[in-house]
C-alpha cells in the first residue's frame, strides 16, 4: 500500500534548462531539457542518449522502421550550463526571501 503523501523534491535542473551531460556515453554533450521525471529523479535532454525503437507498421505508420527517440538520464550526471561551461548550483534566499537557484562560479541567480 502506497502513501499519497510524499514529499516534493527539489532538483537542481528544471525543463528548460541547457544542461551539459557529465557522465555516461552521452558526456559532453549539451542540450535543453524537454521533460523531468521526478518520481526517478530523472530527465530527458534533446539530442542526448538516443536510443534506438523497433516501430511495427501501423494504420498510420504503413512502412514501420527504426527510430531514434531520446532516452532518459539520471539528474546527477546533469550540470547546467551558464556562458557555455558546466556550473554547479546552490540555494539562496533572493530579494523577495524566496529560495532560488544560483551559480557556484559566478554567485548570479539562474532564472
């Protein structure tokens, strides 16, 4: 039996973000982030880790074939990037006493 109250997590990428890919065969690869998972803590990044999918033929797709589709990646092997390097962020109260996010290197709030 599950608990419905779980709690929500802070990450430190969102979707939208240009992240650069650290770790695994995607590293060093940048791209921005098309959807976060989560529940997985992990996130899919245009144009890094394609996989590859066997389509059957269908009514809409008569001829069928292989595709490549972007596969997901774990957040900790993501780092954000600022001014075309990998950053690493923080948390720190803004004007407005809200928690936002931050640059290690150059202290500046990431939108």
């Amino acid at each position: 039996m599950e608990n419905n109250t779980s709690k929500q997590t802070k990450l430190h990428v969102k979707k939208g973000d240009t992240v650069m890919v650290i770790a695994g065969n995607a590293k060093g690869k940048t791209g921005v982030i098309k959807q976060v998972i989560v529940e997985k803590s992990r996130a899919i990044v245009e144009g890094a880790n394609l996989q590859t999918k066997h389509v059957k033929p269908s009514a809409s797709n008569p001829q069928g074939g292989i595709e490549k589709r972007e596969g997901s990646i774990h957040i900790s092997n993501l780092m954000v990037v600022e001014n075309g390097k990998p950053v690493r962020t923080g948390r720190k109260v803004n004007e407005q006493g809200k928690l936002q996010r931050y640059s290690k290197v150059t202290g500046k709030f990431i939108a």
